[in-house]
C-alpha cells in the first residue's frame, strides 16, 4: 500500500471507529472535535511513520498479578503498551492523546506508570527491554495554527517532539506497587473527598490553575466543596456571584451544543 | 444443553469414537448441606427419554460433590405461612445475620426471585425495610419512583412544566405514570420551598426560557419580510445582517447569529453545496444553550441534591447507583434527541415536554425488569440486592434467599415455533418447559456459599413447585430453630475474586481527584461532554487498527 492509500484507509477506520464508539456510549462529538481527533490520528502517521511501520505487537495486555494492598486486599494491575521489536533492541510506547507539554509536567507519574510495566515485561515475561518512551500525541498550538498551510505544516511538523523517552530504573518499581497497593484500598474505603483547596490553586502546566484547567471542565465542581471554595478565594464571595461562577460556559462550548441540534430540529 | 447431552453419542455415530469423560463433579463454592439439597431437588424429577430409550437421561448424570465437608447448618426454610408472615421472618433472621457478623455487609445477602413482578418481591422488600435494612432493586420497582430519581424529576417538572394529560387514557399505566408526575411535582416544590437560592435558580430557567421564546417571533417576522424560506438555504452575506438587526432581538441571541467561527462554517457548507436551512440557523440562535443533564449537575450546587452526590456515612450506595443510572438515561435522550441545547420552536409548542416526558420518560417507566443479566449492574454496600434467577448466573453470594419457589412450567412460544423446524431428536417439548424450570431452580440453589434459605409459603392460593414439597418435610430446618454459631462467617475481601485495577483508568484518574473518580469511574456518571473520553479511545482504537494494518502489511510476502 502506498502511503497515500494507508491515509484514505486510516480515514475510513476512524469513521469507522467513530460510528461504533458512538452506539456503544452514546455521545456524539461535535465536528470541529471530530476533526481535531482525526487530525491527530493522521499526524500521528504523516509525524511517525518510523515507528508506526515498526510496532511488532500493538495494544499488549500487561497483568501483574497477585498483589496484595496493604489492609490485605488482592488485586492485579493491568496496563496496555506497544512494542517495537527489532533485531538487536526492544523499545515500550504507551501512546498518549494528551500533549508533551502535559506528558513533562506529570512526568513522575508516567514514570512510575513506565517502570512498572517495564517490571512486568521484563520479569514475567522474561523479555527484554532497552527504552520506554511515551507518544504524546496531541499536537502543539504551533502545528495547530498552520494546519492550512501545507508548507509551514512540514516545517511545524519537523520541530514537534512527540515521543517523550522515559528512563526506566526497576528500583523504583516496589515503591510504586507500594503505592498502588494504598491506592487500591483508598479506592475499596471510599476515600473520595476531592482535591485539596492548594492543588486547586497550583498552577498547572498550562499557566493556568488547576482550579480552572480542570475543575471547570469538571461537571462535579457545581456539588464540589472545594471547587466552591477556590470560587470564593476568587473573589466569588456572596452566594449569587459564587452561583454565577459555577454557571459560566464558555462560547465554544455553546456553539458545540448548538452544532447538534442541527439534524433534529429540521423534522 | 442439548449439545452436551447428545455429545458422547454422536461421537459414536459420526467419529466411531468413545469419547472420554472427565468430570468436573467437585463443587469449591457451597458447603456440603448446600450441594446435597440440590443434587436432592435435581433428582426428584423424571429425566429419563420416554420408552423405549428410557435407560438415557435428558442431563448428565454426574455426582456432584462438596469440596467443604463442614456439616454446619446450610439450608433452612422459612415456617410454612402466608406470604406477609414468611418475609416477616426472613427479614428477622437477615439482622440476626448481620448481628452476629456472618455477612460483612447487607450486599452479601442476595434474594433470588424467578420474576421481580411478583407480588411476593414487593412484600418481601416491604418486610426489610420495616426493620431498617436498605433493598437495591432497580429493576424491581420502577426507576423513577426512587425516592432521589422522583426529586430531579420534581425540578424538571418545575423548570419545564407538566406534559399534557388526556383523561381519555386515564387508566393503567398511563394513570400511573401521570399520578408519579404529580407526586414528583409536589416533591419539586418542598425542595424548592426550602432553599430560596433554588427559588432564584429556577426563576432564572424560566426566564432563560422566555427570552429564547421572544426572540423567535420577531426573527420569523424577519425572515417573512424579505420573502426567504425557512426550509431554503442560509446565505451569510445576504442573510447575516438583516437578522442580527432584527428589533428586540436579545443579545445572546445576535451574538450567535454574528459568531464568527459559525459564519465561516456557513460559508464553506454554502461554497461545498451543502449550505445550513435558515430554520436551522434560527433555532440554533434562539436555544437554551444546556440540556436534561447539564441541568443534573447544576442541580448539585443546592444543599439538598449535593448530600445525594456524597457517599452518606452508613456506606450506603444504593442512591449513588442510582444516579449514576439516571444520567446515563439522560444521556442517551440529550445524544438521541440532538438534546444538547433546545430551540425556541421545540420549546414553545411543548415538543420539548411531548418528546421528554410523553415519549422517553413514559417509556422508561413502562420498561419492566429486564431478564436479562447485565455484568455492569452493580451491587452496592449497605444495601440487599434482588435479582432475577437469570441476573445471578454466574454469580455467588455468602447468603442467598430464594423467595418464590413456584414458576410454572410454561411452554415458551419461540420453542413451540421453532421445534419443529429442527430436523433432530430433542427434549419432547412439553417436558422440557418443566425442565428449564428445575435448571433455573439449580443455578438459584447453587448460587449459596454458606447459607441457603427458602421461603416456604402455605395457605389459599400459595403453592411452591412439587418438586419442592417431599424436601420440605416436617423435619426439615426451619428458621426458628436455626443456631447461627457454627456457619462460617463471610469478609469483606479476603473471599473475593483478585480486583484488576488499570494504571491509567484507576490509579492515574484516582490520584487525577477522587471525588471525579468516584462519580464517573466508579458509579457510571456520564458528563455532559462526554467528549473528553470518546476523543481517547477513538483515537487509541484507530491507531491500533492502523498498527495492525501495517503488521498485516509487513508479513505480506
């Protein structure tokens, strides 16, 4: 096949895919979502061809069974990867739809995510390894502003770093299921309470807080204490402003609600 | 079934061959007493063929065996009775059991009914909750009747206004689902009534809707004075200006019509020969830009529904459960009804409320129990699950009650249709519904690990099935005289199967913040941007069939 007939194909897939996803969960995107997804599913493929055309396995199940938590709960952990197996050297990916940006940022945590499935890779199934590296694949404002523009798209393309390598040491490795372990029971005592009021307030690697990164995209902030209360620390005081505050919807997400009646209101 | 049954001779007939048996006869899960009574219930009915092959059994003829060799007390049946009496004792001796810490939790204890419909699941629920144990019965009474699913309701109710009634219908079904409107109703007020900030919240709706009302007359006027077409196609240029300068038109409602993102929109589907009807560009410019779930969550904001998104102190999940249901109905109603936003039009003529209520929400509240089992149904802590037989396959509880032991054998018309179409020896068909009878009985029976009770009903018009009656003797355990000291107590993980836990959806999204994690993971909310997540495993699945595309490529000679 040639490159531009594995392109119409991988059109034809997403479709595909799309269709399917969409009886099985029930929500729709809007088109300019939709586009965005294909975008990044043909970036991937025009950006990394190199390692697309090596993967040997695509989507591998990790299991690494017969934990127990700390309070005596048994659990397995499981985890999904892509491997590249060539003749002399084995490389991990765990393909990401966040950005780089956003890989660096909480790197400790796709670190710890690496090396435990490198342990699982490397000590159950007694293969070898010799680099783990996670495919954020959300492509950067840089490339997205010139996605018309099919010369300064190669250009933008050639500077976007989208494979971040993670360097894997299996010392870390029982710290990490330690820490699993805690989780798992946090998870089974119904620990749920949200993120603190000083996480809300961090800043995240976007420049903006957590509070507004996340929180407000979050549809549980309305009956969520501390999103009510980075409210107030932002100068939402009385109870209508605060109310207000919860309210706000950006334009973008209103034009995106607004896209879907389109079918609908014509019968 | 049949396959198995007809296994070893058709080796004979079509291989010449002696296949060999090896059987899985021990049994890990129930303790002894358990297994001895339903090997002794499967072999009160006849199963051998009719003359003159009466040698061969329509069932495997296997001995099925105990691991547990404890001799514990392991079946008792109720005190034979009327039905009011027997689930009066069986919900005395469920608090003995959890009382004496034989169950670590009230979801260990599963009550098995042939058929949620029956009046006997009603009265048994009615018989717990009496002694102040919590049921989750979803499928069992009406969704919408649930005491947190009638409160939302109430709000709609209050922001939307009631569907229409037509006395004409007022009977049956159609009676009842009015009469919960009303109840609803009235619960939406006292909640209101309570929280002045909700009195504000929902005048506000009201007006968001008025507004987007008073802003489709005069744009209608628009389009009827420059003789265009509402089913025509929408020319930004032409079009654009003379609607924004519509007089009284709201701002909300200009702005739309100037956006320029949609203007560009326009333009390309104008150039492509695909070009937005003028009724569609007015709609969208006179919309309540939030729908039946966006309104869930706003709803949290007020005291009383945020305490419903909180796990209470007692563990008690059953509302959590069913909140989580509930936005998954309203997601499938906002994503199959373009429900996102709602137009003026949709909302003025009462289409909104016709198809909501009249349509979806009646329908919801017709839907009966479903027979059929669903691996995502949950059981959740702090409260008694009831199940239908088939719902249980599968599965294994510390306790299990089986609460009806009649379901007459009835001849299912598809088996009647389709017999005689197949060209092969089968179970005679009257014998075989009274054969899937006693095999629904013995998955019910087998579900028990360490207590197995019966409810026993006696009196006019009560009968269990006959094959039933020779075991419960006059000797036979009855719950009166039950002594709870010998049989094992259950925990809470140590006896469960190993949880998988996935680094990414569990770990990461948990650490990400728990109390979004309990919502959206664990208790199945659906946000109203469903998007986020949809985004993700489109892109995954269509890298993945691209990576197969290519492996398939490369092994190509």
């Amino acid at each position: 096949m040639t490159d531009a007939a594995i392109e119409a194909r991988l059109r034809e897939l997403f479709e595909e895919n799309y269709e399917l996803l969409r009886a099985d969960g029930g929500h729709a995107l809007s088109p300019e979502v939709k586009l965005a997804a294909l975008t990044q599913v043909l970036l991937y493929w025009r950006k990394l061809k190199g390692i697309a055309t090596k993967v040997s396995d695509t989507e591998v199940p990790l299991v690494l069974p017969d934990q127990q938590s700390p309070a005596g709960r048994r659990y397995t952990i499981e985890g999904v990867v892509d491997i590249v197996q060539e003749a002399d050297r084995t490389v991990m990916y765990d393909i990401k739809t966040h950005d780089a940006d956003y890989v660096q940022q909480y790197r400790d945590l796709y670190e710890n995510q690496l090396n435990v499935y490198a342990y699982i890779w490397q000590t159950l199934r007694g293969q070898p390894l010799d680099e783990t590296a996670i495919i954020a694949t959300a492509y950067p404002p840089a490339v997205k502003q010139v996605l018309q523009d099919p010369e300064r798209l190669t250009q933008a393309l050639a500077a976007w770093e989208p494979v971040v390598p993670i360097p894997f040491d299996q010392q870390r490795v029982e710290a990490t299921i330690a820490g699993f372990g805690a989780t798992v029971d946090a998870i089974e005592e119904h620990c749920f309470h949200p993120r603190s009021l000083a996480d809300l307030q961090a800043k995240t690697g976007s420049g903006r807080r957590f509070g507004q990164d996340v929180c407000g995209n979050c549809d549980a902030r309305y009956s969520c204490s501390a999103y009510r209360d980075f409210a107030r620390t932002s100068g939402h005081r009385q109870e209508t402003q605060l109310r207000a505050f919860l309210a706000q919807q950006d334009e973008q997400d209103r034009a995106s609600r607004l896209d879907a009646i389109q079918t609908h209101d014509q019968d | 079934m049949e396959n198995f049954v007809q296994f070893p001779a058709r080796c004979r007939r079509y291989l010449n061959q002696e296949p060999a048996q090896i059987d899985l006869n021990t049994n890990y899960r129930s303790s002894e007493r358990i297994v001895s009574f339903y090997r002794a219930f499967m072999d009160q009915k006849d199963w051998r063929h009719d003359p003159p092959d009466h040698h061969q059994e329509y069932r495997i003829p296997k001995q099925i065996k105990a691991q547990r060799q404890d001799q514990a007390p392991a079946v008792v049946a109720s005190t034979p009775a009327r039905a009011e009496a027997v689930a009066a004792e069986i919900a005395g001796l469920v608090v003995r059991l959890l009382q004496e810490k034989k169950v670590a939790d009230p979801n260990q204890i599963a009550f098995l009914f042939p058929s949620l419909k029956a009046a006997c699941v009603e009265r048994m629920k009615t018989a717990l909750e009496d002694v102040g144990l919590k049921v989750y019965a979803p499928r069992a009474s009406r969704f919408l009747e649930l005491p947190e699913i009638t409160d939302y309701f109430g709000i709609v109710l209050l922001i939307f206004g009631k569907p229409d009634y037509n006395e004409e219908f007022a009977a049956g079904d159609y009676q009842a689902f009015h009469d919960w409107i009303t109840v609803a109703e009235t619960r939406g007020e006292t909640i209101r009534e309570a929280d002045p900030g909700l009195t504000t919240f929902i005048a506000g709706k009201h007006a968001e809707i008025a507004a987007v009302i008073a802003d489709f007359d005069p744009l209608a006027a628009t389009v009827q004075a420059h003789h265009w077409d509402m089913d025509g196609p929408y020319d930004p240029d032409r079009m654009k200006h003379p609607l924004a300068a519509t007089q009284g038109l709201s701002d909300q409602a200009r702005r739309t019509l100037l956006s320029v993102p949609f203007d560009h929109l326009a333009r390309t589907r104008l150039a492509e020969g695909k070009p937005f009807a003028l009724g569609y560009v007015i709609n969208r410019a006179t919309a309540i830009d939030w729908s039946l779930l966006d309104l869930f969550y706003q709803l949290g904001m007020f005291q009383h529904f945020k305490a419903m998104l909180e796990l209470p102190p007692d563990g008690d999940e059953g509302p959590l459960c069913n909140l989580g249901l509930l936005t998954q109905y309203l997601a499938k109603f906002v994503d199959h009804y373009g429900a996102h936003a709602v137009s003026a039009q949709r909302l003025s003529a009462d289409r909104f409320q016709r198809t909501f209520f009249t349509s979806y929400l009646y329908a919801l509240f017709r839907r009966g129990e479903s027979e059929f089992e669903d691996a995502q149904d949950p059981f959740p802590k702090g409260r008694i699950p009831f199940l239908t037989i088939h719902q249980s396959k599968g599965l294994e509880f510390p306790v299990v009650v089986l609460g009806n032991l009649r379901k007459d054998a009835r001849v299912q018309r598809v088996e009647a249709t389709v017999r005689p179409l197949l060209d092969r020896p089968s179970e005679p068909l009257e014998r075989s519904a009274g054969f899937d009878v006693m095999r629904m009985y013995y998955v019910a029976l087998s579900r028990a690990k360490n207590l197995l009770v019966l409810a026993h009903f006696r009196g006019p018009g009560l009968f269990i099935n006959h094959e039933f009656r020779p075991l419960l003797d006059a000797n036979f355990p009855r719950i009166p005289a039950l002594q709870l000291g010998p049989i094992a107590c259950a925990t809470a993980t140590q006896d469960s199967q190993p949880q998988a836990y996935s680094y990414t959806a569990d770990y990461l999204l948990y650490h990400h913040c728990p109390r979004q994690y309990m919502l959206f993971r664990k208790y199945g909310f659906v946000p109203s941007r469903g998007t986020v997540m949809l985004f993700g495993s489109l892109v995954h699945r269509t890298l993945e069939d691209l990576h197969h595309l290519l492996i398939a490529q490369r092994s190509q000679p």
